[in-house]
C-alpha cells in the first residue's frame, strides 16, 4: 500500500483528495495546509500546518502538492531530497532553468516527479490524441482552443491575482491548452499573440504555427463571472473533432455525425478512459511508483518548451 501526504488544502485539492480515498492500493495519511481550519474536515488524518513539520515526523511514499505556483519547486526538492516521490501541480514553475533543476534533483534522489498535466488525462482530450495520432481522418489543416472564465477570486491571499506568483492567465489557465498542444504535436514553429490585460481582467489570442496547420486559442480571466469554459475544434482532412458544451462529436465528411457521449465505442481502435482526468493522472503516477515505471507520459523538455512560449505571451 503506498503511503502519500498531500500539501495545500486549497481548491483543487477538493479534485485530488477524493481520487486518492477512492484508489485501491494507495492511502492519505497526511495532510498539511498553513490554514488550520482548511484541515478540520480531515480528522482522522494526520494533519500539520507546518511542512517541515510533516516531512520530519511522516514516512509516506508520495507528496501529493496543490501549492500555489510559485511554491512548487521549493517543497518538491525539499520532498525528493528525502527520497519521497512527487507529483505536483501544474505549472511547475514560472522560470523555465527550474525544470532541469527539479528533475535533476529527482535523478540525484532515485525518485520519481510528474506535473499533473491534467488534459492529457483527461477523455476529451485524449480522444483528440488518439484520433490525431492515428491519421484516420487525414492530415490536421487547423485547430481551435479555448479556456475561458472570470478572474478568480477565491484563492489563498489571493496569489492568483499577483504575476510574481501565478503568471496569471498565460501560466495559469492557456498552460493546459498549450501542453496538450505541445504533447500532442510537438513544438510549435512560431507564435503570434494579442493580448488585453489590465489590472481587473485579462484576454488571450494566440495563433501557434507548425510546419502544415495552425491553432489559435483563447484564454480570459474577465472581469465579469463569465462561465467557465473549455472547449476545442480540430479540422482534419476528412471530419471536425469538436468540444463543445461540455461534448465531444466528430462531424465526418461523409455526414456522420457522432456523439461521443451517446456512442463511446463508434471509432474501432480509440478507447476513452475514466471519465476523471484527476484520478488518472494521480493512478497513473502512483502505478509508475508502484511498478517502477518511467514516468515518460510527461516529459521535461515538453515542460520546458510549454514554458518557453508561455514566456513571449
Ligand atoms: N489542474 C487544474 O485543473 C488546476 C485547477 C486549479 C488550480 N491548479 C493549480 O493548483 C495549485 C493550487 O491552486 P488552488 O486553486 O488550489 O489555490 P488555493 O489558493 O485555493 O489553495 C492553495 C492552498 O495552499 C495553502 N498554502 C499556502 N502556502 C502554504 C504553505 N507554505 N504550506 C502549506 N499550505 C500552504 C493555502 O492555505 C491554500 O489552502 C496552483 O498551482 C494552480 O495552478 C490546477
């Protein structure tokens, strides 16, 4: 049974808790958050409002952190240098010398590290892998992301709003459209963005070229509680794969129209997985500890060519 600690009981820490408590060989014996009234729901746990503190007094497998940013790589090596294998939030980091330097450490250590890089856990978009992947319908002449939502105002100290701290919308939310674009297809050529940001609300407009199609994205904090939204649309020679409303339907050029949602097994070949992108993300790492397993889902010159763009937005 893999022992885990989890640090920062904040909000998608609600997203990780749950998928821990429900795995099968795995067990959440501590958690730790500076807030000691984010803990209290947690009796029956071993809980610390100091991480120091915690790392000392426990012996657990995997730290588990839902930090925010710009804490991520100090826990993380303080956790590796003790031998305990991370998985951490995105965006790793804000700085991108700081990849080489964490995964270093974990090589240095014998452990394992993983950036909870969640879209590529996730069905929807998995689904848009495979299908790429496979070629079934041609070459990809164009693509379309969008992430789009209101500032948020709920976080601890309210971090998110603070550049030094969150790289706002460009490291905090169009990061999850740009590393799947980036896992799926490789490096983009050349990016052009617009931007509009003041202090209250912030929009995004990027076209990302590769050498035969391009996609543009949107991402926006806006000021005004505009629904979140994820969405995308990928034009290949022979259908449309879309996301939209929450769905994902193909739009062959024969008129097939098929509703993934209603007919999961219509493609021969192309599996969907668990409908919780959270929870297969954190099996996923926890299997490659168990079993020993390269952690090669997620690769660091992916995350340092996510942050390299990130950084001309
Ligand atoms: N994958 C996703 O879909 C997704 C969604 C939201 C956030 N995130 C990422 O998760 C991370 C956390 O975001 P959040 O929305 O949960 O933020 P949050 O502010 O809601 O939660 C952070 C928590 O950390 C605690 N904390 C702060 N400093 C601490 C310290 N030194 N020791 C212990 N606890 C400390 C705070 O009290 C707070 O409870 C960020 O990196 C963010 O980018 C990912």
């Amino acid at each position: 049974m893999l022992k885990v600690g989890l640090v920062g009981v904040g909000g998608i820490s609600a997203a990780h808790i749950p998928a821990w408590e429900a795995m099968e060989d795995a067990e959440l014996v501590a958690l730790c958050d500076i807030r000691s009234e984010k803990l209290s729901q947690y009796a029956g746990k071993h809980l610390y409002t100091d991480f120091d503190e915690m790392l000392e007094k426990e012996d657990f497998d995997i730290l588990d952190i839902c930090l925010p940013t710009f804490l991520h790589v100090e826990h993380a090596m303080k956790a590796m240098q003790r031998g305990i294998h991370v998985v951490c939030e995105k965006p790793i980091s804000l700085h991108e010398e700081d990849v080489e330097k964490v995964y270093a450490c974990a090589r240095e250590n014998g452990v394992k590290f993983m950036v909870a890089q969640v879209l590529r856990f996730m069905p929807e978009y998995d689904l848009l892998k495979q299908i790429a992947d496979s070629g079934r319908y041609g070459r990809l002449l164009s693509g379309f992301m969008a992430r789009l939502g209101g500032i948020p105002k709920w976080s601890w100290d309210n971090w998110m709003a603070d550049e030094e701290r969150s790289g706002l919308v460009p490291f905090d939310l169009h990061i999850h459209d740009l590393d799947f674009l980036v896992y799926t297809f490789g490096s983009p050529k050349k990016l052009t963005t617009h931007r509009s940001k003041r202090p209250e609300q912030d929009y995004l407009h990027m076209v990302y070229e590769y050498d035969d199609f391009f996609v543009s994205a949107e991402a926006s904090w806006y000021a005004s509680p505009y629904p979140f939204t994820a969405a995308y649309r990928f034009q290949f020679e022979h259908a449309i794969v879309a996301l939209e409303k929450g769905k994902c339907v193909i739009y062959e050029d024969n008129d097939r129209v098929i509703d993934m949602s209603k007919e999961p097994e219509a493609l021969e070949g192309i599996r969907l997985v668990g409908s919780d992108g959270y929870a297969n993300e954190l099996q996923y790492f926890a299997e490659c500890v168990k079993e020993d397993k390269p952690v090669d889902k997620v690769k660091p010159e992916e995350l340092s060519c996510v942050l390299k763009y990130l950084l001309q937005i």
